[in-house]
C-alpha cells in the first residue's frame, strides 16, 4: 500500500464508494417503494440525454450532460406513466418498455452522429472509466496534504462528493416524509404532505445520483448500487434507520472489494490482466445480496411469527 | 334564473347555518375515477360528537367519500369544509386511519415508529422525538392494548392487531374529528370490541367519529347516525329515523333481501 496505490487505486476506489452510496441512499425508499425498476429506468435513459446534450452543445461539458441526463429522466418518468395509463400495463412492464426503447435510442444517436473525436461510446456508457480515473500528481500518501497535488484530483471526485452532499441532504432532510409516504401514502397525504412532489423528488434526486456516478462508473454500478445494497440491507434489520445504514456499509464494501478483486484478483490466480471494477463491484453487490438472502436474520423464513 | 330562486329557503338556511361550523360539511361532492362517478353529488352535514356510519354497498362510493373529504383525492366538483374553514387549514384537527390493506405491512419499522407518524404534525421535518413523544405513544397504544407490542416489528402481527395499531397512531394525533376507513374490517372479536370502545370513549370526550363500515348488522348497536349512500346519497340521519327497511332497500337495490332486511337489529319495515 505505498505511493503506487495513492495513484493508481485510491481515487477510483473513493469515487466507486462514493457513487456507491449515492446511489444506495435513495434506492432504500426506491425499493421499498416497489420502485427498484425506475433506479434502472433513470440510468439508461441516462445515455439518451447525454447524447443529446453533446449533439446540442457539440462538446462533452458536464453541465450539459447533466441537465440533458436530469430531463431525459423526467421525460422517461412521464413517458411511463402515460404508457401505464393510456395503454393500461402494469407499472413494470412500462418501465421496461420505456428504458428499453430510449437507451437503444440512445445506442443509435451515438452510432449516427460523430462522436469519434471524444470520449464517448456504448462501451463507455455499460463499464465508465473508473480505472482511469487516477491520481497522477500523487507522489505517496503526504500528496493528501500536498495543496498542488490536491489540484490535480480527477475532477470526477469532487463531482461525485458534492452530489453525494446533495443526495445526503435530500434524504437526511426529508427523511421522515419520505419514509411516511412510502409506508402510507394515504396518512401521508392527509397529514397534507405533497406525496406526489416528493415522489417526484426523489426521482429527480435519483437521477441526479445516476448522472454523476453514471460520468464516473458508467450504468452496470449505477443500476446494481440503486438495488442489491438496499435490498440486502432490508434483510439485516427491520429498522428503516438501520436498513438505510447497512446499505450504505454494503455499498462501499462493494466498491473497495470490486476494485480490489477486479485489479489484484485475476493474478492471484495466475491469470493475466485485470477485469472490468465496474463490472466487479457490480458482481459484488449482487454477491453480497445473494449473502444476506442466504443468511440475513431478516430474511423470509427467519421470522417466527409469534 | 328567475328571482324566486334568490328567496332564501328557510331549512337551506338552517342547514347552512349548522354546516358552518360542523365537524364535516360536505356540498355537492362528486369524485370520479375515469368515466364513472363513484360519488356523485353528495351532501352531508356531520354532527359534532356523534358517531356516525357511512354505509352502503361494494363500489358505493364510501371509501372515496372519506378521502376526497381529507383531500386525498381530487373531487370533481365540491365544496368541503371542516370546522367551518377548508380542510386544509384544519388537517391538525382530523386523524385518519386508511383500510389496513392499503399499505404494504412488510416496511421495515416497529409498533411504535407508527404511532409515532401520527405526531408528524407535531414534530416536523427535524423535530427530535422526545421522551413526551414517546410517553404518549405508549399511553396510545396502552388504549388499545398494545403496550407489550411497542417493540414489535409490524409484519409481525395479526390482522387485528395491526388495525390496533392504526388506531393508535389515530390517537397519537390528538383530532377533533377521527375518520376510519373499514376499521373492522378482517379483525377478531375481541378487536372490534376494544376499537368500538375507544371510539365510544372519544365520542363521549365529545370529539367526532367517522367510520366507514359495511356490517348491517351493528349500525344500530355501534353508531348515533348514519349516511347511506349508493354513489348517491340515500339518506342521512339519526340511525333511528334513517336506517329504515326502505331506505336501506333504495341503497342496495335488489342486493339485500327483504328477510335480511327483517333480521337487521334496528332497522324495522
């Protein structure tokens, strides 16, 4: 664990985690919700919006994208539920059509128009680019001291930690609305809490969780961390407090593992290069989740009802 | 329009005058869900400290009623008023308990974090919950004789018991007005018996019971006044005038046959 981790693996590792738990925080209520689809609604039609955005202002800036990304999700959002009203679905299947038909979109937009010049395609979108997001003005562990060194931080980090900030804030704030409106939707609007503009919300919030980790670790993490953390979480305790809590230790030790085994993994095998971390921590989480359905004391079967 | 219609009509006025400052006032409702109306035109004055029944068959309209009048839907058309000011100015004053099924009793929290929602009001976005908050959650449930269950993950309970639990949350918010959606719906004996005497009890504070109920059989024993409605209003009035054979006959149709009608406590041809 010498100079060479602080370049190489400590900022991918700390942007994984990070986009991790941004992700986790809202997909607890997503999940409770019966919502878990639209966490994987947002991040594909996450591609869609970027294109867009890149095709309109001709240059991959983040702001753009992440307004192109935020509106594509609002879009997606109406878009299903006009399908489930109009054409009378269930609400799953209409998610389903709905992401389906605008990422393949979005896999079109970005064959058609010229975007060889920059660093943007399907591959990138599936997997990001978390192993290039490295440190290379970190010369050792003195660098996190070091204010030039300090500078020269992937941009993604500080990206991903302020939308953290954001996500963090939105669900500590609203914590207890949040959490009457999933459980009763009905007591919550009669207490006259706008169930609706918070349902909204924390759409709009999950998008916004999904656009920046999606810049920094591509959809495959974005999709897993907005599922299996709280999912395995709901498996370990019956406190919401709690579940929020254990997604969000299941989320980063998603993110440490994956990068880890996907890095060092492979040759303690004797196998020769490393493996995708997005899809690693992906296969983690899902790992993880497979665990606590196994042997999680909240798990179906554990309970005695008394 | 001709100027007769301007002449004011003396019961109009008295009904007016009463609805200013009922509990519940109720013109000219109508809620429809797509193309049916499920309740249609409706109006009702709930007299403060009664306990009353709205009652009717499957699809009558009884649930939409009751949250249209919490705002829980959007009516239509309609005028509603709680203590002579609009709903939502008065959401302080009214507890509901929706039908049990309605919720999903898998969510991760204990007996007490719901009776907890009901003092949301009380505590805010960020309000600590304090040891008089929790002190007053266990008097709740202590009502409804819940106290050792405080602890308990809500999945975990019976049927009856989670409607207790409802009703203690009911409690926790301390209304004037308590309006209960099939509070006795899938519970034991013994639950409907210690609910019916809670609501007694808050009757006889003087606060005002509202419940939307679909057993015939105890209208007479449980409520002071009742309102059956068939999408439409049917009748409303004290339980001794209103719940009558005839009525009862225009509310359900060809549905209740008159031998049933016949054995109903209370409601005599």
């Amino acid at each position: 664990m010498g100079a060479d981790f602080v370049t190489l693996s400590l900022t991918p590792i700390l942007i994984g985690a990070l986009a991790a738990v941004a992700c986790a925080l809202p997909g607890n209520f997503l999940v409770l919700r019966r919502q878990a689809l639209i966490g994987d609604a947002i991040s594909h039609v996450v591609l869609p919006g970027i294109v867009v955005a890149f095709l309109i202002t001709g240059a991959v800036a983040t702001l753009p994208m992440i307004l192109g990304a935020a509106c594509a999700a609002l879009v997606a959002v109406a878009l299903i539920e006009a399908v489930r009203r109009l054409g009378r679905i269930e609400p799953g299947a209409a998610m389903g059509v709905v992401f389906t038909a605008m990422f393949a979109g979005g896999v079109l937009l970005l064959e058609q128009s010229d975007t060889s010049s920059v660093h943007l395609d399907v591959e990138h979108a599936l997997y990001g680019n978390l192993e290039s997001l490295i440190w290379l003005d970190a010369s050792g562990w003195g660098s996190l001291t070091d204010p030039v060194a300090l500078a020269g931080l992937p941009p993604e980090l500080g990206r991903i930690a302020l939308t953290l900030v954001a996500v963090a804030l939105f669900t500590g704030i609203f914590w207890r609305p949040l959490a009457l409106s999933t459980f009763d939707e009905g007591f919550a609007r009669s207490l006259g809490i706008r169930t609706g503009a918070l349902g909204l919300a924390l759409v709009v919030v999950s998008a916004l969780a999904a656009v920046a980790a999606f810049d920094a670790v591509g959809s495959i993490i974005v999709i897993a961390m907005f599922i299996c953390p709280p999912a395995a979480a709901r498996l370990m305790t019956d406190r919401l407090g709690a579940q929020v809590g254990w997604s969000v230790v299941f989320a980063i030790l998603s993110a440490i593992l994956g990068y880890v085994l996907a890095g060092y993994g492979p040759g303690w095998f004797g196998l020769g290069a490393s493996v995708s971390a997005a899809g690693m921590i992906a296969t983690v989480s899902g790992v993880i989740l497979a665990l606590a359905a196994v042997f999680g004391p909240r798990r179906r079967g554990a309970i005695v009802a008394t | 329009m001709s100027a007769l219609s301007l002449v004011p009509n003396a019961d109009r006025v008295a009904a007016d005058a009463a609805a200013l400052r009922a509990p519940l006032a109720i013109r000219g409702l109508t809620v429809s869900y797509g193309q049916q109306p499920a309740v249609f035109s409706v109006d009702m004055t709930l007299r403060a400290g009664a306990m009353t029944a709205i009652v009717g068959p499957n699809g009558a309209g009884k649930s939409t009623l009751m949250k249209a009048a919490l705002g829980i839907v959007t009516p239509l058309s309609g005028r509603i008023t709680a203590f002579g000011a609009p709903v939502e100015l008065q959401r302080h004053r009214i507890a509901y308990v929706p039908q049990r099924a309605s919720v999903d009793w898998d969510f991760p929290a204990r007996v007490i974090d719901v009776v907890l929602m009901g003092m949301y009001r009380d505590l805010g976005l960020l309000g600590r919950v304090r040891a008089h908050h929790r002190d007053f959650a266990r008097d709740c449930l202590d009502r409804v004789g819940m106290t050792d269950f405080a602890d308990r993950q809500i999945g975990q309970l019976s049927g009856g018991q989670q409607q207790r639990v409802f009703l203690a949350r009911a409690l926790a918010q301390n209304a004037d007005l308590y309006m209960l959606d099939e509070p006795f719906a899938g519970v034991d004996a013994a639950t409907e018996k210690a609910i019916i005497a809670v609501l007694k009890g808050l009757r006889d504070e003087g606060r005002t019971v509202l419940v939307v109920h679909h057993d015939l059989a105890t209208v007479a024993e449980y409520f002071d006044d009742v309102l059956l409605i068939a999408t439409r209003k049917v009748a409303e009035g004290p339980v001794t005038q209103v719940f009558t054979a005839d009525n009862l006959q225009a509310t359900y149709g060809g549905r209740l046959a008159t031998q049933q009608i016949d054995r109903l406590p209370g409601a005599g041809a």
